[in-house]
C-alpha cells in the first residue's frame, strides 16, 4: 500500500536505494583492488602516521573476510529488498506484512483461549455468572477494558453509571446487559430549557424532580414546577421514573448519574445530556462479551461479588 | 608487533626481478597447525580437574529435580527463571546485572593476583579444546603420530581415523547443544522430542548452532579464538602489574642454553637444555621463552613439560614456573611474592568483590516473594459516598513469585480514620499475579483537599512474616 502522495516519490526512493547499493558496491570492488605503491628505492606510500618509531600505516585494502561480509550485506539488502517491503512502495515478493504478523498472533491466541470461552458461550449468562473462574475472567477483561470509564471497582463516576447497584438505564437483565456491550448505547437528553420556559420554570423543575425522589426541596418551588414536568414525563414517564426501552433515567431513586443537587439538575435541563457507551462486539467479539455480561451482572446480583 | 611491514616490503621487493611499481602488502598469515604434546603434572591434573567440575555441572544441572520440576531451568516463555528454591521473574533481572558484575570483579581479582587463571582453566574454549585434544589423541595419536597421519596421503586408514574423529567430535558437540537448550526447555521433554524428532524450529536451530559453535571453535579454531577473537585476552593487560603471577621463564638460570651430552658436564650452559619441550606443549604454538606474550593463555603446560624434562636430567625444578616479573628482577622469595600479592590493586579488587556479593545474597536472602504495584483509577478523582466519607479506588497488582499460594492482608495508612471499604484479606495461587480492586475511604475533613500521600502495606497471614509497603496518593475533591 502506497502511503505516498504521487507515485514520483516511491520511485524516488527505490532509484535513491538502488543508486547507494550500487555505489557501496562500486566502493568495494575499487577499494579491494587498491594497491600500495612501492617506490624505486624499496619503501612504500604509507598515510603518514607513525608511531613508536617504526610503526607506520599502510594504506592496505581491509582483510579479505572483511571485504566479503561487505559483499554479503550487499547480497542479503538486495534479497531482502526482493522479498520484504522496503523499496519504494514495492511490497515484495513474500508479501509481508506487519498486520500479518498481528493477526497471526491474534490467530494463535485464540486457538489459545478460544475454547475456554466458547465452553462459556454455550451457557446461560446466570449459570456462567455462578462460575468463579469465569467471575476472574470477566473481572480481568473488566479491568482491562470497561475499568477506564467505569472505575476498578466498577461503581462508575460522574456520567459513567454504577454497574454494582440494582439501578439500570437500559435494563438490568443479564440479556440486557450483554446487548448494551454488544452494540453500545447512546444516552440522549435534549436541551429543555425552551421547552420549559424561564429560568425560573427550569429551577421550579428541579425542585419538583428532587421531591420525586425524596430528597431535599423547596416544596413552593416543586408545586410550581409540577405542572411543566410534562414536558419531561414524554421520556421520564408521568411518575417519573423512567423508561428503560429508551434509556431515560428514573428520577425517583437517589442515583444521579451527573450528580443530584438542584444546581446540577437544574444544568441538565438547560443544556441537556449526550452520553455513549461504545459497541464491543467488533473488538471483543461475542464469546468475551457473553463472559463480560455475565460478570458485570455478577456484580449487582451475586453477594459479595463488588467488593 | 615486533616486525616492521616495512622491512617485510623491502625483502619482498628484493625478492622479486624486477621490481613492481604496486604491489598489495599482504599481511595475512595463513594458520600454522598447532600439534600440542601432551602434557602431564600437578597443572595438567588441576586443568583436569577444572574440566570435570565445569562439565559434570554443565551437562549434569538439568537432569536435577527439585520440588517436581527441573531444579535449573530458564523459562523465556512464561519469563520465569527457576534455580533450585528461587524463582525469580522479569522484575529481578538487576540479580543478573549483579551477577555479571561478580563475574567481572572475580576476573579482575583473578587476573591480578595470578594472570590468566580463567583463560587457562576455566574458560570453555580452554576446557571444550582440551576434551577435543583429549579425543584427537585416543583416535590418532601422539603429537607425532597426529604430524605423520598428516602428512600421509589419503588411505582408507588416515580416512577411518579422521572420520572416527570427527564423528566423536560431532557426537560432543551435539550434546553439548542438547544440554545447552536444555537449560531453556525442560531436558526431559527435549529428550523426547529429540527422539521422536518432534523438536521445535527454534530448538533444532540452537541445538545445531551451539553445537556447530562447539565443534568449530574446539575442534577447528581452538587458540585463534584466543589470538584473534577474545577481547579479554586484549584487556586483560591492564590488570596485570609487575607483581601478577605469571608463567615465567627464568632467563638467568636457564641461559645459555644448548644441548649437551647426558655424560659430560655443561660447560658454561645454564640449566635450558633447549629441548623444546615448553613449545611442543604450548596450545597457542609460542615459545614462553621469549617472554610474556599475548598469546600466552596462562594454562601451564609448559611449566608441566619443563618440570619432568628437569626431573629427568636431575636439575631442579622451576625453570619455568608462576612467578612475577618483580620477583624475577629481584630475586623475590615465595614468601616475598606471597606478600606482595596483598598489594592496593588486589585489596580493592577483593573488597569491592566481598562488598557486591555479599550486598548480592543478602539481597536475594531479604528478597520478599510478593510484589505490589499502586495504581490509582485516573478516571475519577475521588467521590463522595454515605456518611460524608471520601472514597479513591485503587488497582493493586500483587503478584506472588512463590511456587505455593499466600494469603494476604491489605492495610492502607497515612490519614486519620482512613480504611479500606473493601475485604482486607487476598488468596493468591502460586506464581499468580493478579489486579485487586480496592475501595479506601477516609472521613470527611480528615484530609485536605488536593492529593494526601498514603500507604499500602501487605502482610502475610500464613508462613514467614513478611511486609510490603507502597506508596500512593489519596485525593479529595475540593
């Protein structure tokens, strides 16, 4: 594959390679035949240097085995040249590549694994989860992969859901679970802040979404706000508390995802959410994902397993 | 070097009629064939005695057992390296650059108290060419013998010797190669593979290589390894000084010397009988006579040959003999060589050597068999949880270098009221290296805000009291 802009400089480069082999040769062959000369009176051409009194350097060609591993360098540049990719965008008669190389270790690797988790694969995701070696496994995939975004402990962050609480945006079933990593998810929240009105109607809002859930509010401020929840209970249910099939949040339970005191509540609203959570069946594929799911649903379900 | 290329030019050049006006000077000799005589005596013995010890242990290591493994073997695959009770894994390679530096510290020591000792005992290229010689001489003979045999021209019986040598030579070499991949892969198996010729790629070749290397540099190249290819034998100089012990000729006792009749007194003759016996010995085909030379590997064949030739003709022995270059000026008794020996060069030598070995196996003695690694979740600085507490989440690599199982306790310090929100005790298999997960939390204004520098610490709940300690960072949001 050329990464070149014109075709010009790979021959360019091939013409430059093929020009320094030849002229290293041309080097050799002059330099292997170059002889001392010897004057009239019996001495020689030396370089001049001298040491030691009578230790003068004479102008020799190099040893003749050293000469041939020169030679030798030549003939394995032009094989390798031949063979492997190198000159110019010429990608050689072996047809090497280094993503070969990845994808043949990838190969053995899964020759390796491979049936450790197609063994899995063929089970019910509650009866892998059951499995403590298939718990480790999840667990290293999971720090290896899920853990950057949802912590090591898996308890998540500020926009990154908890996975070890029985609270779910997109349904907690083991098999929910597995299609979210499969295909990824994309949480929406529009902005509201027209919908709703004035800043006031997004405070009043706020105050009423508090007190779905129990928590601290201003009771004048929820009453007001009650009538314009409406135009959230399109998503987020007339009770509030959410709808899985489309991912909106249920706001009666006190889990915050960006956090649940009015002022961040009342930011969502005006500038609304846009979480994703990327698709893993590429990557992973889906005997690693079917263990991931297991494991992640391990978390909320099995005792002790978050800890 | 002694001889001016210039003077060889001129003698080439008058040589020749008539003179050419280029000429390539040519200063490549071709190899003589060395026949080294065999030699016998107390140095010979200890020579011997070096190529049975280094051999039996060479040849003999993987075929030990320890604990229901080979006791030495070095797995490059699974990067763990097991001697005997040690395991030791990637994370210990400072043990090797400890010991090569030994290595290199027991050289210099070596070298300056008696010279060449390594390169004449010790050095594999001295010890593999003496078993060489050792199969050349049973196969084709003595010294003379072996000359003859060369120079005859081809029978069916020069064909049969130097065959049956090669073969012998050949065998060595192979399982020599065996041994060494033996090291690598574990013996047992390689001797099944082998046999069923089921060896990997990457076996056949080193197996071949290092035997191939056997064979050639024992068999074929023997002293020009040491003249021309061994750097030691190049440096070796600058640790020798005129009270290194060395394998001298003792030029006033021995000269004049000259041939003289078993009857008739030497008249004017010193005690060298010139009998050239120190030459037909010598690997390397030099003439100790002349002096230190570099080519002089310090083996002591010489003084061996000498030694019986003086025996015989009821002279003392010691015309050749380890002495120094001091004692050789000023007649320097035993005793007086022996103190010198205890000179600045050798005292540094030696304590910096005791110092770095026993800083060595103390170090392996305190080694402890657990590691822990800290690595903070980077994806969030720290959360608020019930109670007011603050909460970081941490990523503990522990990884268990014994080859049996340990339990653990984690504890974290460095803050009031700090502690781990998660299980404190942690089972690892054995040679298991694993990444814990573990919740810390602190009370709420026991810490201030931005980074608070705590602790990990490790015990062991089961054998040997053992402690790791780790630092990391807790931090509270402001």
């Amino acid at each position: 594959m050329a990464d070149f802009t014109s075709g010009f400089w790979s021959i360019y480069i091939a013409v430059l390679t093929i020009l320094g082999i030849a002229g290293c040769a041309i080097l050799l062959w002059t330099q292997s035949k170059a002889k001392v000369a010897v004057k009239a009176d019996g001495t020689v051409d030396t370089t001049g240097h001298q040491w030691d009194e009578d230790l003068a350097e004479l102008n020799n060609p190099m040893p003749r085995w050293w000469m041939w591993l020169f030679y030798i360098t030549i003939v394995f540049g032009i094989a390798y040249l031949l063979l492997y990719p190198g000159l110019g965008s010429f990608a050689g008669k072996l047809g090497w590549r280094s993503t070969g190389e990845y994808e043949a270790e990838l190969k053995n690797a899964d020759a390796k694994y491979g049936p450790i988790f197609a063994k899995y694969q063929h089970e019910d995701l509650k009866t892998v989860a059951a499995d403590p070696q298939a718990r480790a496994i999840g667990e290293r995939l999971f720090l290896t992969y899920c853990a950057q975004c949802h912590g090591s402990d898996a308890r998540g962050s500020k926009g990154f859901p908890n996975l070890t609480d029985r609270d779910w945006l997109h349904g907690g079933a083991p098999e929910q679970i597995e299609q979210t990593i499969l295909h990824g998810q994309h949480g929406q929240m529009p902005p509201m802040a027209a919908a709703l009105g004035s800043d006031k109607d997004v405070e009043n809002v706020a105050h009423y979404v508090l007190s779905l859930s129990g928590s601290t509010y201003d009771p004048i401020k929820a009453v007001l706000g009650k009538p314009k929840f409406a135009a959230c209970a399109a998503c987020h249910g007339a009770d509030g508390s959410g709808n899985q099939a489309i991912g909106s949040a249920n706001l009666t339970d006190k889990v915050w995802l960006y956090g649940g005191s009015a002022d961040t509540i009342m930011e969502t609203i005006r500038k609304g959410r846009d979480n994703v959570m990327p698709a893993w069946q590429d990557f992973l594929g889906d005997a690693k994902v079917h263990v991931l799911a297991a494991y992640v649903w391990s978390l909320s379900n099995i005792p002790g397993a978050s800890d | 070097m002694a001889k001016s290329p210039l003077r060889q030019v001129e003698r080439d050049t008058m040589r020749s009629e008539p003179a050419p006006k280029v000429a390539v000077i040519n200063m490549y000799a071709a190899r003589e064939e060395i026949y080294p005589r065999e030699a016998d005596g107390r140095y010979a013995r200890w020579r011997w005695a070096c190529v049975w010890l280094t051999q039996l242990v060479f040849y003999g290591l993987p075929w030990l057992q320890w604990n229901g493994r080979q006791a030495v073997l070095f797995d490059l695959g699974a990067r763990k390296f097991y001697i005997f009770g040690l395991v030791l894994w990637p994370q210990d390679f400072i043990y090797l650059a400890t010991l090569l530096i030994i290595c290199a510290y027991s050289l210099f020591l070596f070298t300056a108290v008696g010279g060449r000792l390594w390169c004449g005992y010790a050095c594999p290229q001295t010890v593999y060419t003496e078993i060489f010689m050792w199969i050349e001489r049973k196969i084709e003979g003595s010294r003379s013998a072996r000359m003859r045999l060369d120079r005859q021209p081809w029978s069916a019986a020069k064909l049969g010797k130097k065959s049956a040598k090669h073969a012998a030579w050949g065998a060595v070499a192979l399982w020599t190669g065996f041994t060494f991949v033996g090291y690598f892969t574990p013996v047992k198996t390689l001797l099944y593979e082998t046999l069923t010729l089921g060896l990997g790629p990457w076996e056949w070749f080193w197996i071949l290589f290092y035997g191939f290397a056997t064979y050639g540099n024992a068999g074929w190249m023997r002293e020009q390894v040491c003249k021309y290819m061994c750097p030691y034998a190049r440096f070796q100089s600058s640790m020798f000084d005129k009270d290194t012990l060395i394998i001298t000729y003792d030029r006033a006792r021995g000269e004049p010397r000259g041939a003289r009749s078993k009857h008739a007194p030497a008249q004017g003759l010193g005690d060298c009988i010139d009998c050239s016996m120190c030459v037909q010995v010598c690997p390397t085909g030099i003439d100790i006579r002349n002096g230190l030379q570099y080519e002089c590997i310090g083996c002591a064949a010489c003084i061996d040959a000498c030694n019986s030739v003086m025996d015989k003709v009821g002279s003392p022995r010691g015309l050749i003999r380890y002495s120094t270059e001091h004692a050789m000026q000023n007649k320097l008794t035993p005793q007086q060589i022996r103190r010198r020996a205890l000179r600045p060069r050798v005292l540094v030598y030696g304590a910096i050597l005791l110092l770095i070995v026993g800083a060595f196996f103390g170090s392996l003695a305190m080694r402890t068999p657990v590691k822990l690694d800290v690595i903070r979740d980077r994806g969030s600085m720290g959360r608020e949880v019930e109670n007011g507490m603050i909460e970081n989440v941490y990523r503990l690599q522990i990884m268990n270098t014994d080859e049996f199982p340990h339990r653990l306790r984690i504890a974290v310090s460095g803050i009031a009221g700090i502690a781990l929100a998660t299980p404190d005790d942690v089972s690892l298999a054995a040679t298991e290296s694993r990444a814990v997960p573990v919740r810390v939390r602190v009370p709420h204004g026991s810490a201030h805000p931005g980074s608070n520098r705590i602790e990990f610490e490790l015990e062991a709940l089961d054998g040997r009291p053992m402690k790791v300690e780790e630092k990391a960072v807790f931090i509270v949001p402001r």
